[in-house]
C-alpha cells in the first residue's frame, strides 16, 4: 500500500520556485555585467589570490543545507574575482578562448536539459550530428565522416592515434593487444614543435612514447618534410612499421603551420594514417584570408581541433573530426554489451551511438553550445574576428620592431609573438622573467612565456576577441618602462 501523501516533492527540489528564479535572475543578469565589464577591459586581468581568499572555501564537508543565495555571494566574491581572467581583453597567456554571451546562454540551456549524449534516441544527439555535418562541408570530408565531441584536443589526438592504430593492425588489436616486437614496433612521425599530448598519446595507446619520431623543423617553424621521408625510409629499413603522420596546424609556441599537402602526399605514398593536429589553427578555413595557409587539410584522414578556442565556445568543446566512419567504429564500437541493446522504433534506436566512436559511454550536452555559436554568429562573422586577431599579432609585431629596446624572436605567423626586452645576454633571462611577472601583477596585461632557439621569450597569444590596439600599446609601454628600470639594476 503507497503510504506517501499526493503531495510528496523531492527533497532537492526548491521550497519556493518564485525565490529560486528571482535569485537565478539576479545571477544571470551579475554575470552579464561581469561579461559587459569584461568587454571595456575594466579591473585587473588576473590578480594574485590573498590568503584570506584562497582560505575562505576551505571547510569540512557540507551536512546541513546552505542558502543559495550565500553560496552564491562566496562565488561572487572569492572565485569570479581570482579567475585566470581570459575573459579580460588583456589576457594574452595561453591558448584560451574568451567565451561569449551565446555561449554562456547556451551552456545554461544544456545544464538544464542535462542531457547524455552517450547514446540513445533524443535531438541533443541530432545537434551533435549536425555539427558534424557542418564540419564534414567546412573540411570538405565526404557526407560519411564522423566526428565526436571531447574534452579538448589531448583527447581528440588521443582517439586520432586509436583510429590510426586499429586501422594499421586491424580491430584484433583492441583484444589481444600490443604486442611489439623490437625493431618492428608501430611508429609515428611529427614535428619537434608538435604538442606534448602527440607524445602522450602514443604512451596511452600503448606505443610507447620513443616511438613517435621528433622531426626538425625549418626556418619557418614547419616541419622538415624531407626529413621525415628520411625518417620513414630509415624505418622501413630497420623493419618499423610506419601508420601514423602528424601535422601541426599551428604550434603552441609561435603558431607555425606544417604543409599539409605535402604531408598528405608522404601519408599517400607510405600509406599511412594522416592526422592533423588543428587545436587551433584548423579553423583558419573561416577566414578567407588565412585558408590558404592550411591548403591540404582537407585531405586529412582526421583532423583534432578545439572550438573553445578560435570560435570562443566556453570550456570545454573539443572535437575530431575522421574521413572514415568505419575507421571510427573499429576502433571504439562495442555489439557485445545488453545494457547498450539497439532497439528499433525506441528510445535505444538511432545507431551508430557517439559511445561507439570514443571511449566515453557518459557525455555532457558540448555541442549545443557550439551549434548555438554557429547559427547566432555565423561563419563570416567568426572568421572575421580570427583575421583581426592576427592583424592585432602583426601591428604588435610593428610596435615591437620599431622600438630599439625590443626584439622580435620568432616570425609572426599567425596571432602568437614572442619578443624580449634586448639587454646584455648574461641578464636576459632574467630581466625578462621579471618583466613577465611584473605585467601579470599589474594586472595590465597577461602573457606568458617560452623558449625560442633556447632565448627566454615573452609569448602574447592573442585569442581574445575583445583585445584592442590599445592593450597592446599599453603592454609594449609597460615593458619598456620596466624593462628600463630592470636593466639598470642588473647593469648597475
């Protein structure tokens, strides 16, 4: 006999509706302003945590019920204030989007469908298809691709090196294993400038690192072509098997870009799996003005990129897309598990499901959030703001070239520059080790740092489509005003 009463709720449910939209009407329209703000570059890029701060979410774990509304005010004034701040026009540290307001609205949508696009039947899932039909036209792959949404390109690299791997040894290889014997071991080639997560990738996959083949770069950043065909022949000769190429369309450190239809040819004649590394600079097909420095891509067997980028989707939406479908499926699909049943005509039909296409079977809704930003903005509109930022690259390149003080350490390939403050060798490093944490605590402006042919650099990615002309005259003052201020000390 049911002893519970008709009026029976939840208990996560709220008491009072009324009070829970009036309170989540006030943080939506708080974290507009935050964004507006953000948009005029007022307040610090990043700041240092104080201790106080730092110490004021520490506590045992929660028992009792806490209001929203004071959960909400420890947000609002121990975590908004301390973030990275890439939502700042200042912010030229790392590789990081600068997210939108679409995107924030369209992130709340998905929270609140709480959809699991593992697999099943249901419309989110058809979204996530759409994107990738969008991006099979954008790549010019045939209507057959796939593609799948993933944390960001570590994982999309990660799952490029499986497909890669089954299809050279064959769908066997997910059961019995990697069985490697010395000197016919599975082998893949890419740039010394290639991310550290190509490297990891052949770790995870039970490759072993050692086996990815470090190949030098040119001048220019890209990758030595002829001497990764060396490379391949000396293999062959040794017994390796070759089954994996690596392009790198934009490197994290300057943002060269390999040749990829010199790549594709070499995957072509060695008939290895061609995979391109786009975490970034993939999407410079948007701007017409950029395409051509990817020329080739499109006749890549898959291509990693990351949305939360270029295209400024909030954290996290990255993506694979794979010219193969079945290349996908072999390496990821499973027919052997009832809980995963298909089931015509019901909520389990609509297979292939995104589970058999990577490893994981519980998947957030990534895809609205992109979908959204695709329809809302469009493509000519993104692409124009990926051009500016590389316009913003080559007028702060003209303001570092003009002044005697600074010096240009890589060319400006695309929106990553990489200068110094010029002092006596023996002092550089430090000077401008100093000069970049004096910006980041300024609160100026947020860049970080690297190595080109072994001299300490300061590296502006310049990814926030909110940065104007005038953050970077401000940042060029900045370092030379300290920069003055630092070399005499060292020289004195």
């Amino acid at each position: 006999m049911n002893t519970e009463s008709n009026d029976w709720k939840s208990p996560l449910e709220p008491e009072d509706w009324g009070a829970l939209r009036k309170q989540g009407h006030a943080m939506l329209d708080e974290m507009f302003c935050y964004l507006q703000r953000a948009s005029t570059g007022r307040g610090p890029v990043w700041q240092p945590i104080p201790p106080n701060v730092r110490h004021s979410i520490i506590e045992s774990l929660p028992q009792a019920p806490c209001a929203l509304e004071q959960t909400y005010g420890l947000f609002r004034d121990s975590i908004l204030p301390f973030s990275v701040g890439n939502t700042h026009p200042g912010f030229m540290g790392w590789v990081h989007g600068a997210g939108t307001p679409v995107g924030m609205l369209a992130e709340m949508l998905a929270a609140g469908l709480n959809a699991n696009l593992g697999g099943r039947d249901h419309m989110p899932i058809e979204v996530e298809r759409q994107v990738v039909r969008w991006m099979s036209q954008l790549f010019e792959f045939p209507d057959s691709a796939s593609g799948l949404f993933v944390t960001g390109s570590s994982m999309a690299n990660f799952i490029g090196v499986l497909v890669a791997r089954t299809w050279a040894c064959g769908k066997s290889i997910r059961k019995q294993g990697v069985q490697q014997k010395p000197g016919q071991e599975l082998v893949a080639y890419a740039s010394t400038a290639a991310h550290g997560c190509i490297s990891r990738a052949m770790d995870m996959a039970g490759l072993g690192s050692a086996n990815l083949r470090l190949i030098a770069q040119q001048p220019d950043g890209a990758v030595d072509i002829q001497a990764m065909r060396r490379a391949i022949q000396e293999d062959l000769a040794s017994g390796c098997s070759p089954f994996l190429i690596v392009g790198t369309a934009g490197t994290v450190d300057v943002g060269a870009i390999d040749g990829m239809s010199e790549l594709a040819d070499l995957a072509a004649e060695y008939n290895v799996h061609f995979h391109v590394d786009g975490a970034f600079g993939a999407l410079c097909v948007l701007a017409p003005d950029l395409a051509n420095k990817v020329a080739g891509i499109q006749r890549a067997d898959s291509i990693a990129m990351d949305f939360h980028k270029w295209l400024h989707v909030p954290y996290d939406a990255g993506f694979i897309l794979v010219r193969s479908r079945e290349r996908q499926l072999a390496a990821f699909a499973e027919t052997n598990q009832s809980y995963l049943a298909r089931e015509r005509g019901g909520m389990s039909d609509g297979s292939p499901w995104p589970c058999d296409l990577g490893p994981d079977l519980s998947r957030g809704f990534r895809a609205l959030k992109t979908w959204m930003t695709l329809k809302v903005y469009g493509t000519e509109r993104l692409g124009k703001s990926i051009s500016e930022s590389c316009e913003r690259a080559r007028y702060l390149a003209k303001l570092i070239e003009r002044s005697d003080e600074l010096e240009l350490l890589a060319p400006v390939n695309l929106n990553i520059v990489c200068f110094r403050y010029r002092t006596v060798e023996t002092l550089s490093e430090n000077v401008n080790s100093c000069l970049l944490l004096a910006l980041q605590r300024s609160g100026i402006a947020a860049p970080s740092s690297t190595r080109i042919s072994g001299k300490y650099a300061i590296r502006a990615a310049l990814f926030n489509h909110r940065t104007s002309r005038a953050q970077l005259e401000s940042l060029v003052d900045f370092v030379v005003m300290q920069g003055r201020e630092l070399n005499n000390v060292g020289t004195s």
